[in-house]
C-alpha cells in the first residue's frame, strides 16, 4: 500500500515538475509582449510579403518585357504600322476619309475616324488579309504601300522564326533561365526514377519555408510537367540536360543550394536496364568540384558503390540494402520494431504520428533538455526523441597540431595531398538521441520529433 502511494506521489511530482518547466519555456518564447514566437514571424512576413511580392512581380515582368524576343519584334510591328497609318492619313486622306464616310453614312469623317480607318488598312495590309474594300490611289501613297509590305515580309519570316526557335528551346532546356535572386537555399534533385514523386509528396506534406525545387534529368518534359503539376505547395522547375555536366549543373545554381539529392537516373533506360551507378559517382565530384560547402545525398542501388561515393566526398548515401536484414530479423525477436519504423518512416505526413524534425526556438537555447522537451510537449503534444546539429568533420591538420617533428608532419601533408587525399571532410550531421535531463540545448539546433 505505501509502495504504490509512494508511486502516485512521486507521478504527480513528475507532472507538476513538467508543467513548471513547461510554463519557464512558454515564457521564454513570449516574453516579447506575450506574443509567440510563431505570431511574431507571421506579423513580419504579413508586413513585408506583400511589397516583397509586388515588387518581385513587377521585376520579373520587367526583366521578361525587356529581353524576350518575341515582345521586341512586337513593338517593331507596331511601330511600322503607326508610321504607315500616320502616313497614308495624310497622304491619301481624300481616299480614306470617303471610304471610311461611306461606311458610316456620312458626308465627311472626323481626323480621328479617318486615322483609325488607315490604322485599320495597316493592319490588314501588314497580316496579308488584304480585304480589298480600300487601297490607296496616288503613286505616293501606292510606293509607302509596296515599302511596309516588303518590311512586313522580312518582319513576320523573323517573328515565326523566332517563335518557333522559343518552343524549340523550351522543349530541349526544359524551360527559360534561373533567376540568380530566386534561387538560393533551394533543393536540386538530380535524376529521375519513380521515387521523385514520392520525394515530392513527402517534402509537400512537410510544409517546408522554401518551396524552390530544382529537378536536373534527361526524362521527358511531358512526365516531369505531370508530376510536378501534382503538387501545387512546392514551386517545382525542371532542367534538362546531363547533371554529371558542370554547365547543366550550374545552371541550376547547385552552388547556392542547401542539398543536393543524386539519384539513380532510369529516364533513358529500356526494359529491364539498371542504372549506371557511375553516373551517380561523376555527378557527386561534379558537384562538389563546383562547390566543396555543398551537402550532397546519393543514393545507390549497389553496395559496391558506397566506398567510390565516400572518396568522392558525398555527405551522406543512402543505401537500403542493409537494413533488411535488420527488420527480418526483429519481425522475429522483437515483433512491434518493424511495424513500427514502417509507420514512423513509410507513412506519409499527413499520419497522426511521424517523425519530424523542428528548430528549436532562439529563446531556449543554451537551456537544459527537460525544459525544451516539457515546452514541445505543453504546446504541440510532441515528444523529443533527440537533436539534430552540425558538426565539423574529421581534420588531420588538426589532429597532428604541434605534435611530432615538423619536417614528418609537413611530410605526410605533402603525399596525403599529392595523392588527392583531402586532410579535412566536410561538416556532418549529428545525431543525439534519448539526452538526459542536464543536456545543453545550443542555438541551432533542431529537435527530432514525434508528432
């Protein structure tokens, strides 16, 4: 009987204790005139997003209306039919003006009825409709005639040209050229298969702040239209071209990009054919050719690539392979796990629960994990399993410091570099998972969460 009494007490500590913490946390994050941390981003994207989006608008349009081709050709045209209506106004006004009276039943016609009546033969004229109802009678006004047709015979051959040139471009590049602006901090996604879709919707469903996806592939634009027409959150663009070539690569700004995915490419394979996995080694040295700060996914279909894709300096491969001897054999030792990470990974986002991964507000860092973990579990009802944070990879320059003799150290630097061997690797992502109660939150981090 005192055991159990023992137990209610020492659970409603536990939740008066939770509840105490969670109220210090709230009121970190609201200390700013009790507004939230979530209110307060949502008033100052409310105040600047309106004039940030009229003046992208309006940038946009502009830098379209000043350099496309077909707007260029559009304002010649109407200027040489302004010069030509203007012209034979007062040339042939006699003819005009009678035609135009006739029309409308009267015994003279206005300036204005008579310039738009001549403005109105110019077009007629200029797109070879040429209705015949009015022609100019003077060899003057028949020598301006002659003049704008043989202008407008050169100009509409340019201007159908032109167009066809435009479509024609579209439908190799798979669309116009980047804006250098818009693109930053965006994700590249380089290849295609059947799980770009499913990419896709799993980034759609998380309601990430920057939409901006670039997809880099050789698939035909038809599909990648389909499939990127389905998901309307996400502001997807497709590049196509070779994305083991530093040009087509470039061209999707992968050196402003926050990641880049490499996947195995079956855009150009028959039935039956297996990715090459080369491409996908050539791709992430490409990458990382153009910018070493780059984080780089791959994702490979062999176990044999792995090794070639560390050397090559990729961040992180995904490999599934080895984790199915893991769930086979919990199926049999531990039944609950498999079905588990199913639901926790496979499900989509829109499942009750998921794993998520959230920043943890700037109020609550350097603040101990049982505050943090109260505050997501009074706010959100989520639970935090760990932190997610960036950590400096291995550096051998550093290691080495001023131990041993100079003359070995400079030495092996020498022959490490010699034989392309990087003495330091690029920043990695660690994982701290179940931290007890006195763990330090620092700023940056992010907490990994189940909704």
């Amino acid at each position: 009987m005192s055991d159990s009494a023992n137990l209610v007490g020492l659970a409603g500590e536990n939740r008066y204790r939770q509840a105490e913490l969670a109220n210090q946390a709230q009121e970190l994050v609201n200390k700013d005139q009790g507004i939230s941390l979530l209110e307060r981003a949502a008033e100052r994207r409310k105040k600047d997003s309106k004039f940030r989006s009229f003046w992208e608008k309006t940038k946009t349009f502009w830098e379209w209306f000043r350099g496309n081709e077909l707007i260029r050709y559009a304002r010649w045209a109407i200027v040489i039919l302004l010069i030509s209506a203007i012209a034979q106004t007062f040339v042939e006004w006699d003819t005009f003006s009678a035609s135009v009276a006739g029309h409308l039943g009267k015994d003279d016609a206005t300036r204005g009825e008579t310039f738009f009546h001549a403005f109105w033969w110019s077009v007629v004229t200029f797109t070879t409709v040429g209705y015949g109802d009015v022609s100019p009678t003077s060899p003057l006004g028949k020598s301006l005639a002659m003049v704008m047709m043989l202008v407008n015979l050169g100009l509409v051959t340019v201007l159908s040209g032109t167009i066809a040139s435009v479509l024609v471009a579209r439908r190799l590049q798979g669309g116009t050229k980047l804006d250098a602006e818009k693109y930053n901090q965006h994700l590249v996604i380089c290849g295609w298969n059947h799980m770009v879709k499913e990419i896709l919707e799993m980034i759609a469903g998380a309601h990430p702040t920057n939409n901006l996806i670039v997809l880099v592939n050789e698939a035909d634009e038809d599909q990648v239209s389909r499939v990127a027409a389905e998901f309307k959150a996400l502001d997807v663009t497709h590049i196509s071209g070779n994305f083991t070539e530093e040009s087509v690569l470039r061209s999707a700004f992968v050196d402003q990009s926050r990641m880049c995915l490499i996947l195995p490419d079956t855009s150009k394979l028959g039935s039956g054919e297996a990715p090459d996995e080369q491409r996908t080694i050539l791709a992430t040295l490409t990458a990382k050719g153009i910018s070493e700060e780059l984080f780089v996914v791959a994702h490979v279909l062999e176990e044999g690539t792995v090794p070639h894709l560390k050397r090559a300096n990729a961040n992180d491969v995904v490999f599934v392979d080895p984790h199915v001897p893991f769930m086979l054999a919990n199926h049999a030792v531990r039944p609950g796990v498999p079905q588990l990470l199913r639901m926790l990974v496979e499900e989509s986002a829109d499942a009750e629960h998921a794993l998520s991964v959230t920043t943890v507000p700037e109020e609550l860092a350097g603040q101990r994990h049982d505050m943090v973990s109260a505050f997501y579990r009074a706010t959100h009802q989520w639970t935090v399993l760990g932190y997610a944070f960036s950590q400096a990879g291995f550096d051998l320059e550093k290691q080495m410091a001023e131990s041993g003799s100079p003359l070995i150290r400079a030495m092996i630097k020498e022959q490490l570099e010699d034989a392309g061997i990087k003495l330091s690797m690029d920043e990695q992502v660690a994982i701290t998972l179940n931290p007890a109660d006195e763990f330090v939150v620092e700023s940056g981090y992010n907490a990994v969460v189940l909704t």
